[in-house]
C-alpha cells in the first residue's frame, strides 16, 4: 500500500466544491487509504447492483466520474475484470495515488486522468481522444458538487453514456432537492450534501432516451459512530429498527439509481 503525506489548505468561506475536493487532509487520506484494505458496504452495496446489469464475462468501456484515491474503483474493477474503466477526478494527488497502489498491486483494466469534468477544455466529456464509454457512474459524488454545476453535470452523464448511467448518491422520493453546505471547522472546507429528487432525474434521463431500472436504498447493516464532531458517519435506529446513517445531526438518504437507454 502506498502511504499518502497530507498538505494543509485554508478554504473555509470558498463556496466552490472544486476548492474542497483539490484539498490534501488527514481525512481524505485515511478514507481513501481503508478502501483498499477492506471493502465498505457501500461499495459492495453498488457493486451488487451493478452485478445485475453487467454480465461477468461482458466487455464494457466504464467511466468513473470523481473517482478520488481508486479505492471503490479497485473492488468494481476487480469484480468486472474484463471490462476496461477510466477514473478520473479534479485532485492530483488522489489520481498518483491511485496510478501508483493499482501499479503496485498489478490491476491492468483501469486508466487514471486527472480532470476537471467542469472545463469544457479538459472535460473527459468531450471526448478529445475519442473516448466511447458503454456506462458513466459515480459513487458519492454527485451531492458533494455546487448545486448548480450538479444539475447541469447530469446532462453530460447521459449525453456521454451509450448504454447505462448509474449514481449513487443522496435521493428523495419527495419532490423536493435540498442545497445543503456543510461548514466543517474540524477539518476546515467547506462541503455540499445536496439531496436530490428522483423524479427530476428520471426527467433528465427521459430527455436522452434513458429510464429508471433499478432504484435500490441502502441500509447499512452495522451501527456506526465515526463522527467525532466532524463529518464522519452514525446510524440511529428507527422506531422499526431501520438503521439510517447520519453525518452530525444531518440525515444521508444514499440510494443507488440505475438508468439504462432504450
């Protein structure tokens, strides 16, 4: 395992996530670090959704949108084994990070850019080596970009895929988003967790011939309490013993969405 060295960055009051998600901190290098040594649940929760979709023998070009040090990438690409993926993601040093444990542990069907999917100059999107991609996906990204560029983001998602997009992410059945900014004076950034209506982005899908197959929440199986007056995550039960996760006194609604062109 590579060892990550942190960097120290003052962003507090910056409202763009871009400023958060180029940040080097002690957080981010350990949440990217365990994920290689032990698969989250999370990961498994996608990787079991995406099992039915993809064949274990199919051959798919699949793009992961905000990939950060690659590992839930490594355990979907180690899962799908003969498909080819590109991770990308706006921070530096997460991508080398990722290069180097993929080298040293010998994967071979992952490719790392680093990229800002919001400059139409260096976008993966516009396909400036001619890139086709069967399926474009992120895992918890797309409530942790600025609301607006968010929204417009889906848009490129399925313009981009030609067979299926996937997100997992923070959903509502309400018909309701909510634009939330977290202020963490812990680890000094500032980060969205904007909850998003599934119902509009079954209209966004709908505009580029796309559907909603599979809508599956997640639930974790364990109780939790790693937030330690910063974001990390707890769960509390409900009066039916449903475990929902939080972050502080925030409920994360994460769902995974899967739509399919038809």
């Amino acid at each position: 395992m590579v060892q990550a060295v942190s960097k120290k960055n003052n962003i507090v009051g910056k409202k763009d996530s871009n400023e958060s998600w180029s940040v080097v901190d002690r957080e981010l290098i350990e949440y990217n670090s365990r994920q290689y040594m032990e698969m989250y649940r999370s990961t498994s929760f996608v990787i079991s959704n995406l099992s039915k979709k993809i064949k274990t023998n199919e051959s798919l070009n699949i793009l992961d949108i905000g990939c950060g040090g690659g590992g839930n990438l490594f355990h979907i690409a180690k899962k799908f084994d003969n498909c080819n993926f590109t991770g990308v993601d706006i921070n530096e040093y997460f991508i080398n990070f990722a290069k180097k444990n993929y080298n040293a542990m010998g994967v071979k069907n992952v490719n790392f850019y680093e990229c800002d999917i919001f400059s139409s100059k260096e976008s993966v999107f516009s396909n400036k080596k001619n890139q086709k991609y069967d399926i474009v996906g992120s895992s918890q990204v797309l409530s942790f970009l600025d609301y607006d560029r968010a929204k417009e983001i889906v848009h490129k998602y399925f313009q981009t895929a030609s067979k299926a997009v996937y997100f997992q992410s923070l959903f509502t059945d309400y018909k309701l988003d909510y634009q939330i900014n977290i202020f963490d004076f812990t680890y000094n950034k500032v980060v969205p967790y904007n909850v998003y209506c599934i119902s509009e982005l079954e209209k966004t899908a709908s505009l580029y011939n796309f559907q909603l197959t599979i809508k599956k929440e997640f639930v974790i199986d364990i109780d939790i309490d790693l937030c330690n007056n910063s974001l990390g995550r707890k769960t509390m039960k409900d009066e039916h013993g449903k475990r929902m996760m939080f972050t502080g006194d925030l409920y994360l609604p994460w769902h995974f969405l899967y739509f399919e062109k038809v």
